[in-house]
C-alpha cells in the first residue's frame, strides 16, 4: 500500500477553434474520478500561456490539477479515465488540435517553474519541454504532434504569485452553437452587487461574461477569490439548463505575459512587454480603424496600434501628439506591430499655436491683408508689426492609465481596477 501519492495532471490543446473547451474536458475528467473516489487536492488550473504563440488553437489555455491517491493501482486507473477522456473529447479532426497529457508525481523544481513562465512570456518549443519532462521524469502522452504537451507541463508548473479565479458554467450539448439564453438584467445586478470583486462582467453595459464561440462554455465569471465568483454566480439567472460548474484558479489578469523592455530593439516578435517612449508620429485612423502612431526611444522605434475591436480606446490614442511619453503595454504579433493591450501617459508635452494679436479693446484682429498687418473688426484700430501671441492648446487628454474595454482584452491582460486595487 502506498499512501499519500501526490499526482500532477496537465493537459493542453484538446479545443478547437469551432468548437470544445480545455476547461470543459477538464470538469469532466474531475467528475469521472470523484465518481471513482479519488481526492482532488485545492481548484483546478487554468493557465493561460503566451497570447501571441502563432500556433494557439483559441484561448492558449491549460489545465492541470493535483490529486491525493492511496494506492499505487489508483495512479493506473487515474491515467486511464484522463487519456480516455481526453482521446473521447477533443476535436482530433482540426488539423491545429494536438493534444499532450503529462503526469508527474515530484516537487515542482526551479527549472519547471522558470519554463511555465517562459511557456507565458516567450515562444517555448516541443522539444524543450519533451527534455524537461525526461529530466524529472514527468510521463507524456501525445496525440498528433503532442505541442499540448508544451502547455501541460506549464499548467503544472506555472507560479501563482498574483492569480484570480473563474467559475464557468457548461451548456448542455443541445445548445451548443445556438444564442446563449442570460438575463442580461440579472448580469448588471450581479456585476453592482460584487464589482470589483468580480470584475469584466459588463461592457459598455452588455454583458461581457459570454463567449461568442461554439463552445461549451455558457458563461464565465472572474474574481479575486472563489467565494466571490460562487457568489456572483447565485445572482446570475440562466434561461436554459447548466449541465455543470467548476471554478478555476488561474493566471488570468495578472499581467503575468509582460516582460519589462529597457529598449525598443531588444524587443522580440511573438512577445508581450511594457515598454516606455516617446510618441514619434501624430495617430492616424488606417482602413479597418485601425489607429496606428510610432513609438521611439534611443534604440530605435516601433508601430503601435489601437485595432478596431479596442473601440472607445482608439480615441484616446487618437488624442496623442508627437513628444508624448508613454508607457505601452502590449505584444507584438505577425506584422511585427505592437498590439497596445494598456497605455499609461507619463507627460504631455505642452502644445501651441500662434495666433492673431489682440486689440486694446480686447478682441482678437483679423488680418489686414498680406504684409498690411491686423484689423479690429470692433473698433477699427489697425497694426503693422504687432506679434502674433503663442497661446498653450488645452489638451483633451490627461496623464494616466487607459485600457482597452473588456470586450477586447487578452485573457492575461490585468485590468486597472485590478492595478488600482494593489497599490
């Protein structure tokens, strides 16, 4: 008899883009072994791995989770029910679905928390994680390719200094691709009730808290802690049947993709950083609306751009002039563009224009024609050689965070009132 094995499951990339959900092959697989026995041992994970990697099925999200066995036979049976449902659920059909499954029963070392955090931050290839599996001797399944297995091992690994939690209600298999049924009226109660405790609930006051995929997924709430969300959940009303719940414990809104940049050239494509400039060229609107500027400092400079979904935000980037200083938070993607997730405007650099001298009597004067000076409309009073007056432009824009709507934010992207609520 052995007692108190202590067993890691990750598993990645079961989903597709039409369709199935990582989260929800999870809640089954929990179900089928507390139906057995067996002892989950705190929430579930969901790690949310870097945004940008170009051969991310949707969301880039794992899952792990850890378990308290007795028997040495208990650890066979876990594995079966775990790659039986793995191999019965995911969309193996969808050429960019290749699921990996690790197992692993030692300490969470050094070297498996330092690549989870690359897996989020950098581009992290198989065969690094395949030789940091063999290493601590962690067992892989793989199916297809097996890249989920780059994420299962991350899952398992990743640290959890900051972390949110989500509950995810699951839609019964009849409605999956067909309008989710939510009391909308329900929602903003929910969102009043626990804000911010509960946060990205509603967006410009619809509800936020739906996917728009085909998936399994019904809703999800996000918070700060399980009672918060469980909470929230009590307030929501659903209009069809909820087929099962789980809440996860995650990465989700921590800002955990961000790496601090100290130039814009040591920058790397397919990674998300922040990194301070100043605003080399006036904002424009591209076809698409699109809002794009450049960013500068001594190293070089880069595109920026405030895509279309970003709405209200692309306004205030719109609002910044050449010599502003930001710090821009964000990833750089296949165009080599940095994608602006948040700004935080340092200084505004004053602005002017010259305009016509006034008049004894107080009024501005008009030009008297080219070389002949200034006219007061008013009093008939003419100038010859009086300066024209450089009069600072009060800016419609303030110093300050700005972020994108939660429509349009990346899964790890922290909202402020996450950050506010820190400091």
């Amino acid at each position: 008899m052995y007692n108190n094995i202590l067993l890691y499951v990750g598993f990645d990339d079961t989903d597709s883009s039409s369709g199935m959900c990582t989260t929800y092959v999870c809640a089954v697989v929990l179900e089928r072994l507390k139906a057995c026995g067996m002892t989950l041992k705190g929430e579930p994970r969901l790690i949310r791995l870097n945004p940008f990697a170009p051969y991310k099925t949707r969301g880039n999200g794992a899952v792990s989770f850890k378990l308290v066995l007795d028997h040495k036979q208990d650890v066979k049976r876990v594995k079966k029910i775990v790659l039986d449902t793995v191999e019965e659920l995911s969309q193996m059909d969808d050429p960019r679905t290749n699921p990996g499954v690790v197992f692993y029963q030692g300490p969470i070392t050094e070297d498996l928390q330092e690549y989870s955090l690359r897996t989020v931050q950098c581009m992290v290839t198989l065969e690094e994680a395949e030789q940091l599996a063999q290493q601590i001797e962690a067992e892989v399944f793989k199916y297809k390719n097996g890249r989920g297995v780059i994420g299962a091992l991350a899952a398992i690994g990743c640290p959890l200094s900051d972390k949110t939690y989500e509950l995810i209600a699951y839609r019964e298999v009849d409605n999956y691709g067909e309008v989710r049924r939510i009391d909308e009226d329900s929602v903003r109660v929910m969102n009043q009730k626990t804000y911010p405790e509960t946060f990205d609930n509603l967006d410009e006051g619809y509800m936020a808290i739906t996917p728009h995929t085909p998936c399994p997924v019904l809703y999800g709430i996000r918070g700060e802690s399980k009672e918060a969300v469980s909470r929230a959940q009590e307030l929501v009303k659903s209009e069809e049947p909820i087929e099962r719940v789980m809440v996860f414990l995650t990465n989700q809104h921590t800002d955990m993709h961000l790496q601090n940049s100290d130039t814009i050239a040591g920058m790397d494509q397919y990674q998300c950083y922040r990194v301070a400039g100043e605003v080399y060229s006036t904002p424009h609107v591209i076809e698409g609306g699109h809002v794009i500027f450049n960013l500068k400092d001594a190293s070089g400079e880069i595109e920026c751009a405030a895509y279309e979904p970003t709405k209200g935000f692309r306004n205030t980037v719109r609002k910044l002039a050449p010599g502003d200083y930001v710090i821009v938070y964000g990833g750089i993607g296949d165009r080599g563009t940095l994608n602006v997730e948040k700004i935080e405007i340092l200084h505004l650099r004053p602005q002017y224009q010259n305009l016509n001298p006034r008049c004894k009597c107080g009024k501005r004067m008009k030009s008297a024609g080219k070389d002949k000076g200034y006219k007061c409309s008013r009093c008939g009073v003419k100038v010859v050689d009086a300066p024209k007056e450089k009069v600072e432009i009060v800016r419609d824009l303030e110093e300050g965070f700005y972020e994108v709507p939660p429509s349009a934010r990346r899964h790890l992207s922290q909202p402020l009132v996450r950050i506010q609520g820190h400091e």
